[in-house]
C-alpha cells in the first residue's frame, strides 16, 4: 500500500467523520432540477430585487472547485457539466448542522444544493443554498487550480482530472460528440444508411498499413484489429444497399506523434452511381455544414494557419503539384530508370518495393508537396502503383481516379472511384502481394471473397474515407491528436 500524503490523511480523517455522524462520504441518488447553463440562460436578464422577490427555487449538484468563508457565511463555486456557479450559504438559511458540513468539505467534494437563484452585488447569477447535501468526499486534493497538470502527459493520462480542471479539455469532450451527431444527420439526410462491420477480421485489406495481430483461441487462427472499413461496406453494394457508411474504431500498428494515435475512429462511406466528383461535393458540403452547425464559423486557426473553409476548395492533380514545386512533369512517360536518377539527383531514398515510376512520383509529393498544401485541397491524379483498390483514370491507365484532401499540409480524407472490375483487382492484390515478398509490411493481402463478391456485380461508384479525429482537431483548433480523443494510447507508468 501507498503512503498518503498529509493532505489525503485529512480527507480520510474526514470521509471517518461523516460516517460517524451517519452520512455516507460517497453519497446516493440525488435529484437535481436544473444546471449552471440552464439557470444563467433562464434567470440572467432578471435584476437582483426580481431574483430576491421571485425565490426560484433550484436543486443543483457538482463538485467545489473553490471555497471563501468568513465567519457564519460564505461563497463557495461548484462545477458541474455545464461549467461553474458560484453558491452563497449562511448558517441563519441552513442551520448550524449543515453548515458544519460546508466548513469541513474540502475543494472536490461534490455536493448537492437545494435554494433559489440570485444575484450578487457584483450582478454574478448565484444560488442561495437554503439545504447542503453531502455527496462524496474527494479522498485525493485537487491540483492547483493556476496550473492544473502542468506535465501534458500526465493529462492525457489522467484525463478525469484534466476536465476538471481544464475547461479546453472539457469544451473538446463535449464538442466532439455533437460533431459527430451532424455528420450522422448530414449523411442520413443525403439517403446513406449507417451500418456496423466486423472489427476482427483474418485478412489484410483496405489501406496500407501494418496490423494488430490478435489470436481466436476456439478456431486456433491469427486474426488482425481492422485497419480499415473498405471492403465489407462495398460487399454491401453489391447487395445492393447503395449508400452506406459506417464509424468505427480501427487500429494500425504505427508510432505515436501529434497527428497519429495506434487506434483512431474512421468513417467510411460509399455511394452507387457515384464517382470521384461526388466524393469531393459530399466533401465539401459535410465539413462546411459541421463548421456552420455546431462550431458556428469557417475560418480556423490551426497549427499556426489560417483555415478558410469557404468554397470552391482548390482541386490539382499529383503530377501538376509536384512540377509547380520542382518543375518536373511526371505527367510525361518516363521510365524507372529515369525516375530512379530523378529521386538520386534530389536526395530521395528509394526502397526496393519502391522502384516504380509511381512509388517515385509520391515520394517526390511527400518530400516537396504535401506540407505546403494549407488551405483544403483535394490533390488527385495517384499512381497506379499505390492505389490497389481505385479504377485506372480512363484517359491515362498509369494514373487512377483517387484524391486525398489536405488542410494545413496534413491529410484528412482519402476517396476513390471505386474499382468495380474483379478481374482488374485481383491483378492489383497480386501486384501488392508482389511487394509484400520484398519487404513492403504494409502491403495488402489477397481477398478473394471479395473477388467473388465483384463477379456478382458491383456498380460504379464513389468511396471515402475520413479520419474523425484529425477532422475535430481543425474544428477546435486543437494541435494534437491526443486533445480530442479522451483516453489516447500512452505508455506503461514506470
């Protein structure tokens, strides 16, 4: 066992205290009637004599975060989900009983308040305490409310105590699940049908990138965490449910850095008879509605830029980027070789899974491009070679019909017009399977029920992928990705 502190001696000296006076320190059901945000709302336009003549009465609950007493009365501020209210209590309204209570309780005790809503001197929206109920005792102190967690990863670790006393970390908390409220109404209103897809699953496909590896103990097999939604979903196109998208956890084996957490929540959505310009309009319009809707702007400062969500968003292909930052057009024919001496010339290492013309024409986006591309952008026009699951671009087959959307130089959605030729993408899973044997970890594995599922037809049509948290870091202005998911993956305590 641990040694306590002499301030949680004190607290535990305490939580004796009220057990020995018959009150329970971690407290029972109390009904509360209303909240911070409802009182301030309802009864601020009211001047102190209205309140005082009025006497509305309220019942309250949260946690003190700040206490003044003087003498047989004071004021004390109590937090609840909404934000904090300041309590005015005396011993002339409560009694000489309760009002002990109020002398003993200690910053993070939460407590229940039954009185009526007033106005300070000062014209604050208080409450006049006529009953204090004792809920729980807070056997730990709070941390100093100027600095609150000073260590950030101490924060995200402990991030109970953070919404305490972080009012960003708490604004986030609740933001995030309004955000994605609206793009389940935007999507629904657009026809498209929220489904669930497995999360274990025995093959690797969807995306680049390595895996989770799990064990099914009863049927004795290695299976992976997903690290995509792609193909059950367009399994649901060939059964012909047309327009489905789903929001769910995956999980990718990767380090840890301000844009990227091991397990992250993506939303997947696809559309029959759709295409690649469907994909950039259902784009556009969800980010501008989100930003309208819940956050209430379109301009952004994020990640030392200016974000300006107003439309038209700029649209370039991959070949034309690169040459308007290095002046060398990829759109020409140009063999490995040639591509090769161009990645040498420019200090670009290419792995042996990366000799071809297209590994060597997104190296070169990612070296000179990606980072320059600030305001939202969908670049489009990918090689060939890594885009294993999108239709060839009909004018020019080294190309396919794929763009990814970037805003302050960081990725947020990924879209195709989707492969639908079963023949074509079996072509293209034994290609991946290629550069898996050199060394490619990433690469995809061969489905070959899903080959089954596109010789039964499916039609043409528009696929994107978006990830959620890097979408609600630019709504709330948030640097890292840790700030917007709750309980982000962190290593062991010493």
């Amino acid at each position: 066992m641990r040694e306590y502190t002499e301030q949680e001696l004190v607290r535990r000296e305490k939580a004796a205290n009220l057990r020995n006076m018959g009150i329970d320190p971690f407290g029972h059901r109390f009904d509360v009637s209303s909240n911070s945000k409802e009182i301030k709302d309802k009864f601020d336009k009211f001047s102190k004599e209205e309140l005082e003549e009025a006497k509305n009465e309220v019942v309250i609950a949260g946690r003190i975060v700040s206490k003044r007493r003087s003498g047989k009365a004071g004021f004390m501020d109590i937090q609840d989900k909404f934000g904090v209210i300041q309590i005015y209590i005396s011993i002339s309204d409560v009694g000489e009983e309760e009002y002990e209570l109020y002398k003993a309780c200690d910053l993070g005790d939460i407590i229940g308040i039954t009185g009526w809503v007033c106005k300070t001197n000062t014209g604050a929206i208080s409450v006049h305490a006529i009953k204090y109920t004792h809920l729980v005792k807070a056997l730990r102190p709070l941390p100093e409310k100027f600095h609150g967690l000073t260590d950030v990863e101490e924060r995200y670790r402990r991030r109970y105590v953070d919404l305490i006393m972080n009012d960003k970390a708490r604004e986030i908390a609740f933001v995030r699940p309004k955000i994605i409220r609206c793009i389940q109404n935007f999507m629904d209103n657009r026809g498209f049908v929220e489904v669930e897809t497995p999360i274990l699953t025995s093959l690797l496909t969807g995306a680049s990138a390595r895996p989770f590896v799990t064990h099914h103990n009863t049927q004795d097999i290695d299976m992976y965490l997903r690290i995509a939604l792609e193909l059950p979903l367009k399994r649901l196109l060939v059964g012909g449910m047309e327009a489905v998208y789903e929001i769910g956890r995956t999980f990718r084996n990767e380090g840890m850095d301000p844009k990227h957490n091991p397990e992250f929540t993506l939303m997947e959505a696809y559309l029959a008879y759709s295409d690649l310009e469907g994909m950039m309009e259902l784009t556009e319009a969800m980010y501008q509605t989100i930003a309208k809707n819940v956050i209430g702007k379109m301009i952004f400062n994020w990640c030392g830029n200016e974000i300006n969500l107003e439309g038209p968003w700029k649209r370039i292909s991959m070949v034309d980027a690169i040459k308007e930052k290095t002046g060398i057009d990829f759109k020409k024919e140009m063999k490995v070789e040639e591509a090769l001496e161009l990645a040498k010339e420019h200090d670009i290492h290419v792995e042996e899974h990366q000799k071809s013309v297209g590994h060597i024409i997104n190296l070169f986006f990612e070296k000179y491009v990606e980072e320059t591309l600030i305001q939202p952008t969908f670049l489009y026009g990918h090689p060939i070679e890594i885009s294993p699951l999108t239709k060839k671009n009909k004018d020019d087959a080294r190309f396919v019909d794929r763009f990814e959307l970037f805003i302050g130089g960081k990725e947020f959605a990924n879209a195709y017009t989707e492969l639908n030729d079963p023949d074509d993408q079996l072509e293209r899973f034994e290609e991946q399977l290629k550069e898996k044997n050199l060394g490619n970890e990433e690469a995809n594995d061969i489905d070959k029920d899903f080959i089954e599922a596109l010789e039964y037809g499916m039609p043409p049509a528009g696929g994107i992928g978006y990830g959620i948290d890097r979408l609600v870091m630019l709504m709330t202005e948030s640097d890292t990705i840790r700030e917007v998911i709750l309980f982000p993956t962190m290593k062991p305590r010493e």
